[in-house]
C-alpha cells in the first residue's frame, strides 16, 4: 500500500474551510454612562451662542479693491498694528480688508481715529447679517 504525500498547499485551504464556520469576528458593546448635568451644561451653552451675532459689531474697512493688494494690505496692517486682528471678505467684485470688532460705536471711532493717521479712506461700518 503506498502512502500519498499530503500537498501543503491543498491542506491549508482545508483547514481554513473547516475553522471558518468556528470563528466570529468581535463584537462589542458601548455603554456611556453620562452625567445628566452634561447634557444640561450643552443646552445652556446651545442658548448662549444662539444669542451671539457676530454681525452686530462695528468694524474698520482699509481697503477695498482687487485680491493682491488686498492682501498686501492687510499684512502691512498687521506689523503696525499688532494688537488688532483683520481678515479679508470677498464680496463680488471686490475684497474688503476689515479690521476689528468692536461691541461699541465709540471704541471703534477711537480706533478709527488712529487707523486713519495711516489708512486715510477708512471707514467704520456695521456689516449686516448674512
């Protein structure tokens, strides 16, 4: 009687054919247990930032024109003044440099007064909400 020998490679696809209905991927189950006063402190919170507008505030405008010099303007406005922030609104066909934010009228006024030393044609507004 001859003994065949057994092929590596038609043995392993055996195996793996028998153990498949054996093995089971995980699972498993998540349980947060969270305080209820979280739950309160994110409604109060939601309540807050409803209230906020962004919008309601007076800012500077520096410059209004095309997109380079835009940029260019702001960047020289911030190593003069570096303790007020600024940002650039596209409103079509122009940019915007915009400057501040500031709660109150009279604040922005006196800043305006100071900004206008070196950027003569600003001006204070109030965007409107979008």
């Amino acid at each position: 009687m001859r003994i065949l020998p057994v092929n590596k490679i038609h043995f392993l696809p055996l195996i793996a054919l028998f153990l498949s209905p054996i093995a089971q991927a995980q699972t498993s189950k998540i349980n947060i247990d969270q305080d209820p006063k979280f739950e309160q402190l994110l409604n109060e919170k939601r309540k807050i930032n409803s209230s906020i507008t962004v919008n309601d505030r007076y800012k500077i405008q520096i410059f209004y024109g095309t997109n380079d010099e835009a940029k260019k303007t702001l960047v020289n406005f911030r190593k003069e003044f570096r303790n007020m922030d600024g940002t650039i609104v596209y409103n079509n066909p122009s940019y915007k440099v915009w400057i501040g934010s500031f709660k109150t009228r009279i604040e922005a006024e006196k800043n305006l007064l100071d900004i206008k030393k070196k950027y003569p044609n600003a001006l204070l507004i109030k965007p409107n909400k979008q």
